[in-house]
C-alpha cells in the first residue's frame, strides 16, 4: 500500500482521517461531473474537520489518500474496474487500476489504521436471494473489519429487512443517526426500525471507544444517516420508477452485480436527474458527518 503523505502524517498524529471509497467516483457518477463531486466529496471531509483518504488501486498499487493526478485517472479512465475484497490481489498483480467498493475500501482502510470510512449507500441483500444466493460481499466484511461506515442506509432496491437481518446475524452494529427509522437511501425511512439511536458525533465516538475497551473493535458499525427532507425523492415518484426499473431489468436478464448500476442509470434517467442529486447530496452529508465524528473519537482518546 502507499499511503498519501499528508495522510500517514494525519494517522501518526492522531488526527482525524475519513476514508471514502472510489466506485461512487468511477461507476456511480456521470461524466464529467463525477471528478468535480469527487472533489466536493473530499471538500466535505475538510470542512467536517478530518483529512480525507480516497482509497483505489493505481497502477497495482493500493491507494489511501490519492493525488489529484490518481482522481482524475480513476474518475476519467475506460480501464477502471470494481474491485471488492476479492479482487484486489488479482487487480494488483496484474498492475491494474480499481475503484474500490464498500467492502474493499473498507479492507483497505482498517490496514491503515483509518476507522471511520463514509460512503451513500451499503449494499446488502439483494431481491430474489433466496434463489439466486446475491448478496453484497459489504456485509460479511464488516462482519471481520473493525471500521464505522457513515452512509444512508442501503439502496431501496435491496432486499432491506433481509440485510438488517444479515448485519444482526454478522454482529453488525446498526445505528441511527437522530433516528430510530433505517434509512432507505434516496428515501428518509425504508420502513424498518433501529433498536439504537445517536443524537451527535461525540455519542457516536463513546461508542467506538467503548468497542475498542470491550474487546468487539473487530466488527463493523453501520451509522445510518438519513438524507435530509429537502434532499429525499417524492415517495410516490421513487416507488414508480422503482417498480418499473425492477421490471426492466427483468426483461433485460439483468442479473448479480450488474442489476445496481442498472437500476441506479434507471433511476437518474426517469427522474430526470432527481435520484442523482439526492444521492450527491446524502454523500457530501455522510462525508461531512464521518469527519465530526472521526474529529469527535481522536479528540477523546
């Protein structure tokens, strides 16, 4: 790994460091203005107070913290691939460049020393998993990987009550941030309760504090982060487009890992660019609210 300069010398001081993951940079966001967003992401991370770490693979080479030369080719390349967990070795050897996933960012961060990562959504279990076994490799890492994932819940196209049973099973903590209600991404409420709820970043920090004292640092934390009102999709439009997208892909024998970013260009196309501004603007919130509490857990060790 090569750790970015002004990030290993954030990690040997104590101070606060966000790690953000880089499929939101190369899949999840349109071009151009994907590399402008990744900056306002990274932004975001500074003004909350935390020296933020874009994590990918450059070169065969893990990334924490990237150069603008490294965003810019992650962001613009036609060569970038998805890399979770799995494929990092593989990607590595072969001298490749990857944007990490949920899961592989993860990896990567708790390696650096790096506890609180934010993101917009987790993935989880998908729809039809009892036949088809698709479930997102995000869960079982952080059933191994000792970091806090800020994010708005999961994308309303999973299986929800599904994944919050797998995070139970896993030993998963879930959190609300001001809530009780688990978000459902583009919407505030997926329809499903949290049995704990945070009301600040120094609440969230006691609780990684007394993880690391109890001895359970070595599982995750999902901090659900609900998109703001003013941000959220109309419910009515989101169940439409929804339903339509499913059927689509459907018909289009859109399986596995390709039904995400299917339903995702579904959504920003029948929306007409609403579903893309919400999910800009519940990733700048997370990015924000990870630096406060990364700030708030340094600030009380």
């Amino acid at each position: 790994m090569l750790v970015h300069p002004e990030v290993a010398a954030a990690l040997a001081e104590g101070r606060p460091v966000v790690a953000l993951e880089s499929t939101i940079i190369s899949h999840g966001l349109p071009r151009p203005d994907n590399l402008r967003i990744a900056r306002d992401i990274e932004q975001a991370v500074r003004d909350g107070g935390a020296v933020p770490a874009t994590i990918a693979v450059v070169d065969g080479q893990a990334r924490i913290g990237l150069d603008d030369a490294a965003l810019s080719r992650v962001a613009t390349g036609d060569d970038v691939v998805k890399v979770s967990v799995r494929d990092i070795a593989t990607v590595a050897a072969r001298a490749g460049v990857g944007a990490t996933t949920v899961a592989s960012t993860a990896h990567l961060a708790a390696r650096a020393g790096i506890s609180v990562f934010a993101t917009g959504g987790l993935g989880g279990v998908h729809r039809g998993a009892t036949e088809t076994w698709d479930e997102s490799a995000d869960l079982t890492t952080l059933s191994r990987t000792g970091v806090l994932v800020v994010c708005a819940g999961v994308k309303s196209i999973l299986d929800v009550p599904a994944t919050l049973e797998r995070l139970e099973t896993l030993n998963v903590a879930v959190l609300g941030y001001r809530t009780y209600r688990f978000p459902g991404f583009y919407l505030r409420d997926a329809g499903h309760a949290l049995d704990w709820r945070v009301d600040s970043p120094e609440e969230v920090a006691a609780v990684l504090r007394a993880r690391r004292e109890l001895g359970t640092e070595a599982y995750g934390i999902v901090l659900a982060n609900p998109i703001a009102a003013n941000d959220e999709l109309d419910r009515t439009l989101h169940d439409e487009v929804l339903a339509s997208g499913l059927a689509a892909a459907a018909a289009a024998g859109v399986r596995g890992k390709d039904v995400t970013p299917f339903l995702l260009a579904w959504f920003h196309e029948q929306t007409r660019g609403a579903s893309l501004a919400a999910n800009v603007a519940l990733v700048l919130a997370n990015a924000q609210l990870a630096a406060r509490v990364a700030a708030a857990f340094t600030g009380a060790r």
